[in-house]
C-alpha cells in the first residue's frame, strides 16, 4: 500500500469515526492515541529501562486493531532530554517527559506543574524479606514446569509476552523468573494494578478517620446540595457504581480510545477535575461501569486528605504503604497536574507487586501493625452486583456469581481467590487458602481470556505447592 493511500484510509477511518460517535470524540482520537504509546514508551524506557522499540511492537500487537494507525506514527525517543513525543501525521502529537523520582507525564498546554520529590526518611519495613538478593530458582520440578509453561510463546498468535513471574508461599518467594533484560529489581507498568493501591491508600485514610465509605465523597466540585453527584459515595466510586457519563475502561484496543475517559486521560492536564465536571449518566449505586475517573476522583481525595499538594500525596503513599512493605523500586506517576494518576501509573517491581500482595494475604496486617482498616480486605474482595466480570471494591474477585467469577473457577482459579489485575496481562494474585501470591506481568491481548496463559499458571501453581514434601520449608 502506497504512502498515499495509507493516508487516505487514516483520515476515513477518522471520519468514519466521527460520523458515528460525533465529530468532538472522533477529533480526539489521533491525541488518545499518540498519549498512549508516548506515555507508555516513557515510562518503560527511562523508568524501566526497557528497548522502546520492542516495548512499541509487543505494547501495540497486544491490542486489537491498532495496526490500522500505528505505521502512520512517528516515534521519537531523546535519551539526552529524557522525553518521547509521538505524532500521527500531524493531526495529532503528545510529548511525555521524564523527571526523575516521578516517572512520565504528559504536557499539555497547560504544562506541567512543579512537583519536589520527597525525600526518603529511610523509613525500615515492616514486612519480613521474602528472599534474598539472588534470583530465586523454581523450588520443585513441578514448579519449574509451571513457569516454563507461563514462558513458552505458543506457535501462533495471540503471544503470551511473559515478562516477569513471582510466586510466594507463605510469605517467601518459591518461583521467579524474568524476561530478557527484566530483573527482580525492575519496576514495570501494572496498568490498572494502581487501581487496587490507590483501593488501599484511600482504606488507610478511612482507617486513619479522614474518609468514609459511606456518606457523600467529600468533592468540592459536587457540594452544591442540588447537584444530584453529591450523593455519590467513596464506596461507590471504588466500586465503579458512581454513575458518571465518562463511557468505559474496560477495553484495550483502537475502539476504546474513542470513549470519553481517554479524553480525560490523553488529553486533559487534570484528569480528576475533568472526571468531576461530567454529569450523571445513572443514579449512584444503580449501574456498575468500570472507568478510570471514578478511581482519578479518589486520587484527588487522597491529595487533599494528604495535605492538598502533590508532595504531601507523594510522602503519605511511602509512609504509610510502601515503606512497611519494603517496596523499594516503586514509581507513582502524576497528571500534569500532580495529582497522581491512580487509574495506571504505577510501575514497580515484579517482587514489590508480590509485597503489596501479601499485604491482604496478611489481612491487611504487617509486623503486627495494622496497615489496613480491620475487615478491609474482605470488603476488598466482596463481590459488588452486577459486576459481570466479578469486581469488589479495588480488585477483582471469585466471590458471588458473576459470570467472570464462575469462569475462572471453572478454569482452576480457587473460589476464594482475588486480585489487582490491569489491562494486557498484569496480575497480582492473592489465594489465601493457599497461602500463595502470584504475580505475572507481560503483553497479552485481554481476549481471549486464555491468551496471556494465566489461568494454566494459576492451575499449575497450586497443583505445584499442594505436592507434599516437594517444597522444604514451606506449609
């Protein structure tokens, strides 16, 4: 196809987009677009250290439908200034810049607001280690097969893209096992896995008395009493019930960077204050929707129950989540802003995903101190109705009878299972019954469901470290 064509069917498929769902969103989607792959190849090249190229391929394959825009964007990488800008023959162009201590950001025209990074008290962890400095082999044969299995690329699309896999039992790591220029210490995207850590920061403010579950969140935008989002709740919006028109999140592919939400996240310099501008699409409570404004609200409470800067949000998250577990390869990013952004900007190591795990295997417990309210965790993993997918108030879960919950029960998950999980094949997976942890991260497209090899993963775990008398040490 020449050139010439290859424009011609871009700027059809933009309007054909715009005679569909409006000529405002249909306009956005060049910026959705160019934001994702600059934000992404941000973070994990100067963050993560990861090669942009490959992250580019194996980020966009795992996405159904890019293909048709992504030969028509022009990637640039400076590794001297420390930015990406990404553009798409000029209709559309996002630059994301690096600071260090603070990941990637996004400018827009209303630039970037001046953040100071805290600096680290040394604060010592609570958690006990959960292994040494030296990568951990697979503890038994079984396991060793578990993750071979989890690391092998089937012969024809859709690839796995396994990039990092922990497993722990009891509180110590029996498995790991890391992709090509991947470690123990790497801090990878969790995507929507922020969603559950900004769950448990707001769980610590409800803890500390600065939030209620119940009540009207406390957002200036919603205190006129004739505006009907007043009555919208904390618990609410950690359970996706708030009912605001902002479309869905569930989706990664070329379709969903035409939903409202990616406005807010792509184009928007404070997301959670254009989160809170959007009427009610249901009444609160009455409808489940996944999106990321609903979670980009709570962030904003966090920052104003921290202090109100972005400093205060930054220290309060160490102080009193990451510092306890020993997460020490942890980067929150900000909006432009520096409100962080809680829908799926966090980056940590694949062994710090593990430590934020055995936070709720410990029922929100770490060295005898109460991190979590009393009850949370179960709170966290109690179904919220007609969550089809099967979703509690943070994560996802097995209880009720959603359609998502009997699937992966069906497919070997224990019913009592629950988990962060974010888009394109990132889990941490906690099964209290099995005293087990498990964290996979890579590039899987979400569909089919048995694309990324997660559900063999977890099948093969259990049966791994139910053997007896196979992993010494560990009951």
């Amino acid at each position: 196809m020449t050139r010439r064509r290859k424009i011609v069917l871009l700027t059809t498929t933009i309007a054909a987009a715009g005679l569909v769902l409006g000529a405002a969103r249909a306009r956005d989607m060049p910026k959705v677009a160019t934001g994702f792959v600059a934000d992404i190849l941000c973070s994990e090249t100067f963050v993560s250290g990861l090669d942009p190229r490959r992250n580019f391929t194996e980020t966009t394959d795992a996405m159904p439908g890019t293909g048709l825009i992504t030969w028509a964007m022009d990637t640039r990488v400076d590794r001297t200034r420390k930015d990406v800008t990404v553009t798409l023959f000029g209709i559309g162009r996002s630059h994301a810049v690096y600071r260090e201590g603070l990941g990637c950001t996004l400018e827009h025209e209303a630039g970037i607001a001046d953040v100071t990074v805290p600096p680290d008290d040394k604060q010592p962890a609570s958690l006990p280690e959960i292994a040494g400095s030296s990568l951990v082999p697979p503890q038994s044969p079984e396991l060793a097969a578990a993750l071979d299995r989890a690391f092998t690329e089937p012969a024809q699309p859709p690839y796995r893209r396994t990039r990092a896999i922990v497993v722990m039992k009891a509180g110590r790591i029996i498995a790991e096992r890391y992709a090509d220029g991947i470690g123990p210490e790497t801090p990878l995207l969790g995507f929507s896995m922020t969603k559950s850590v900004i769950s448990a920061l707001t769980g610590i403010l409800v803890r500390q008395g600065k939030l209620k579950l119940d009540g009207p969140a406390p957002v200036a935008a919603w205190r006129d009493p004739d505006d009907p989002r007043r009555a919208i709740t904390v618990d609410q919006l950690l359970r996706h019930t708030a009912g605001l028109a902002l479309g869905s999140s569930l989706e990664a592919s070329l379709g969903s960077a035409f939903e409202p939400v990616n406005r807010m996240k792509f184009v928007e310099s404070d997301m959670a204050a254009y989160a809170e501008t959007i009427p009610l699409e249901t009444a609160p409570g009455t409808a489940w929707n996944y999106h990321d404004g609903n979670i980009l609200i709570l962030s904003h409470l966090i920052r104003d129950a921290a202090g109100g800067t972005p400093e205060g949000a930054l220290r309060f998250a160490r102080r009193e989540l990451f510092a306890p577990l020993g997460m020490r390869h942890v980067t929150l990013q900000l909006d432009g802003s520096g409100t962080i952004e809680g829908s799926s900007e966090m980056l940590a190591s694949a062994r710090d995903w593990a430590r934020f795990g055995q936070l709720y295997l410990n029922d929100g417990v770490v060295g005898g101190k109460r991190v979590l309210p009393e009850g949370w965790v179960n709170y966290s993993a109690t179904a919220t109705p007609n969550a089809w997918v099967g979703i509690g108030a943070g994560f996802w879960t097995n209880q009720g009878d959603s359609f998502g919950a009997k699937f992966r029960v069906e497919h070997g998950w224990p019913r009592d299972a629950f988990f962060a999980k974010g888009t394109i094949g990132q889990y941490t997976i906690v099964i209290p019954s099995e005293k087990l942890v498990i964290v996979r991260l890579g590039r899987s497209p979400n569909a089919p469901p048995q694309a990324d090899g997660v559900f063999d993963l977890v099948r093969d775990v259990v049966a791994a470290t139910r053997e007896k008398g196979k992993l010494a040490g560990v009951n």
